[in-house]
C-alpha cells in the first residue's frame, strides 16, 4: 500500500479523519516518522474490509487505531 511507517484510512469529507491526520502529521513530525493518507474509497479492497470503520490508523501495516488517535498510544507504538 505505501512505505510509510503510520497509514491514515480515510475518505473524502470526513471531519474525523481530518483531525486523525492533522494529529498523525503532528507526532509523526514529531518523531521524524514517515507517514501517508489513503482514501478507503479509492481502493475496492479496502472500501469492502473498512467501510464506515473510518479512520483507522496502520502502524508497520498492522492496525493500530480506530475513529480517533490516541497520542500516548501512537508515540509508544513508534518507539518500538
């Protein structure tokens, strides 16, 4: 899908998922980590496995979070 670190799941005019990425970009830049957004509806696969499920955070391609980011949680996992 991406050779970013963190993937943010989102779609198109979703507030929840902007905030997810504004707060992804955030500690992300944080942390020197790369990071990308990818619209579940571009991608059948992943519009069926997500639906409204959105968004959901990838961390290494396993998911890590789901609606809203955690930043303790998200940090800790990148520490690793």
């Amino acid at each position: 899908m991406t050779d970013a670190r963190v993937t943010v799941l989102t779609r198109v005019d979703c507030s929840a998922c902007e905030r997810a990425e504004a707060e992804v970009a955030r500690v992300c830049g944080d942390l020197g980590v790369s990071w990308s957004a990818v619209d579940v509806d571009s991608d059948p696969e992943l519009r069926a496995e997500y639906g409204d499920r959105i968004p959901v955070v990838l961390v290494d391609g396993a998911e890590h979070g789901t609606w809203k980011v955690d930043e303790q949680e998200l940090r800790a996992a990148l520490a690793r």
